[in-house]
C-alpha cells in the first residue's frame, strides 16, 4: 500500500475493496471530506452502524481512547469503522505508529487531516506510506475545473454547455466546496437530464445580466468611468447579492489570468487553453493585456491587498462599500 489517486481509491471503495487503515491529508478538503463520507455511508449497512461506527475529533481525542477504540473487534459485523475528523488537531500521531504497522484487520481506521499535507520527513508517515492507504488531496489547478464541473455534473445526470462551465468557475473560482453548493442549487432548480446554460448558472448563482463582477471587469478594461460608476454604486446598494468577498475573487480571476497572458506574450489557442481562457472571452482579456500592460502585476497584487483588508488584515474597519470603490478606481487610474 502507498499513495493513491482519488479516482482509484474512489473505485476501491466502490468495490467494498475495504483496508485497515486511511489517512487523507492536504490542503483541499472536499475530496477527504467525500472519501470519508463514502466510507461512513457504505462500509456498514444501518443495522451494523449502531455498534460497529464511531466518529472522534482530533483535539477531543488523545491516542490512548484511539488505541482502545481501533483495537477492539466488530459486533456481529465484518468491519468497524473509526473516523477521526480534524485528525490535524491530534496531538500525538507518533503514538499510533506501532498500530500503523499492524493494524486489527477488521477495523477500518480513517483519519482526516484536512488543510495541510502530512510533513513526508516524519517517521510517521514513511510508516503510513508503507502500510497504509494514504491519500493527498491537492487543489484543482483553475484550468481543470471546467473539466471538473462536467465530470460532476454527468455523475448527477446532468448536462451543461461549455460556455456554462467557464462562467461558473470564472464566478465561483476554484474552491470546491463553493462550487458544489453552486452546483447543488442549480441542479435542485432543474428536472434531470437538462442541459445547463449560462441562464441557469446566472439565474440560480445570483449574476444579473446587467450588473455581476463581468461587466465590471470590462468597464475597468475599457476605462469606461460612468459604467464603472454605475456598477460600483449598484453593486454596493445591493451587498447580499454581490459580498466584496465573492466580487473579490471574480477580479482576481480575471486580472491574475491577464497578468499571465501578459507574461506569456502569445494569445493562441493553446495559451489561451493552458490559462483556462475560452476563446469566446478572449477579447476581453486581450484588451486588458493591451490597456494596461505590465501594470496588470501590480493590479494583481492590488487586489490581493484589498482580499486581505476585506478579511480584517491591515485594515481599521473600512466598510465595505468604500473598500470596493477604493479598490476598483484605484485599478482604473494604476
């Protein structure tokens, strides 16, 4: 047993292909939040649940409670299964290496370690490397998100146009867990076997056709200041439907795409591809590299000064009203 791939462990269990011992880790958690929630629902049928299951916390949870709990033996079951949420806040993991190096056949230990990858220096893992299921689960690079949405959508007996993908992710960005309440919203508004269009993805995520974070992005390509104006003082009347936080993330896609297409110097079909570019939205992002040149660096880094300042860093408590205009003229005027 050694690292594994999410599609394949996916598979394995699917299989009922059970192991001893898992440990996901890394920095995405939807993706261990998933596995372990597949195990939870299927390892076990709901007679077995009641005395074979049993979930802990990381920082509620010293190794002495775990040991006792792995090491006992099923009730009238083939399995037990351990869960071990927030296993990142468990103090002493060192503790648990001898169980790692053999573990009760019949248990089935999960610990999920979310946020962060394992240190690869321990002993430890070195030791889970070897005997156990380990599992690192990494972001999405934004290029395949599209891709992912798909994948996902298929899975949901749904289908959706290319033009549809590229919008939701441009909105939502990369972060999955946003992009499945997306996508869980949009879904629950549609009979199955629909074909998702970009009026679903704007009638259902909350992006007006006039007024969304788009059409603020080309008004500040073309330096259009009355439109500019407009969408900023709109966008600001209206702070449920557009959180600095999310309108945030939409920019920064958008001007850090830019940045990279500028760096690049090519706007051909493959760069545009590899920047997760579609060509139907290429203009916009060609006038941007054109009006503004090598400062969309320094915009890129603007707009991640003012995500911070929107989360409390740096900043006194500048209401958000005036932290979205701040931040959009000084981009107009850099």
């Amino acid at each position: 047993m050694a690292s594994i791939t999410y599609d394949k462990l996916l598979q394995s269990l699917q299989e009922k292909k059970f192991q001893p011992v898992y440990y996901l880790h890394g920095p995405e958690p939807y993706f261990i939040d998933y596995i372990s929630d597949y195990i939870e629902d299927h390892a076990l049928n709901e007679s077995e649940k009641s005395f074979n299951q049993v979930v802990f916390y990381g920082k509620d949870t010293d190794s002495n409670t775990l040991l006792n709990a792995v090491t006992r033996y099923p009730m009238m079951a083939q399995y037990q299964v351990v869960i071990v949420k927030e296993a990142q806040d468990f103090k002493n993991l060192a503790a648990l290496e001898n169980y790692f190096e053999k573990p009760v056949p019949s248990t089935i230990l999960v610990m999920c370690h979310k946020y962060k990858s394992l240190d690869k220096r321990l002993k430890v893992t070195k030791v889970l490397e070897q005997k156990a299921v380990l599992f690192e689960s990494k972001p999405i690079p934004e290029a395949k998100v599209p891709d992912w949405i798909e994948k996902y959508l298929d899975a949901a007996g749904y289908k959706s146009t290319n033009q549809a993908r590229y919008l939701l992710t441009e909105y939502v960005g990369s972060n999955l867990e946003n992009l499945t309440n997306a996508l869980v919203k949009i879904t629950s508004a549609l009979d199955k076997g629909s074909i998702i269009d970009e009026g679903d993805i704007k009638a259902n995520v909350g992006i007006s056709k006039d007024y969304n974070a788009f059409e603020l992005s080309g008004a500040i390509v073309n330096k259009d200041i009355a439109k500019v104006t407009r969408l900023v003082n709109y966008i600001n009347d209206n702070p449920k439907e557009f959180p600095i936080q999310v309108m945030i993330v939409v920019l920064y896609n958008f001007f850090s795409k830019a940045t990279a297409l500028y760096i690049t110097g090519k706007n051909d079909k493959e760069t545009l591809k590899s920047l997760g570019i579609m060509e139907w939205l290429s203009r916009d992002f060609q006038k941007a590299v054109q009006t503004y040149g090598r400062k969309l660096i320094a915009i890129s880094k603007l707009i991640q000064e003012f995500d911070l300042r929107s989360k409390g860093v740096n900043d006194t408590g500048t209401d958000s009203s005036e932290l979205m205009k701040e931040l959009v003229y000084r981009i107009v005027y850099i």
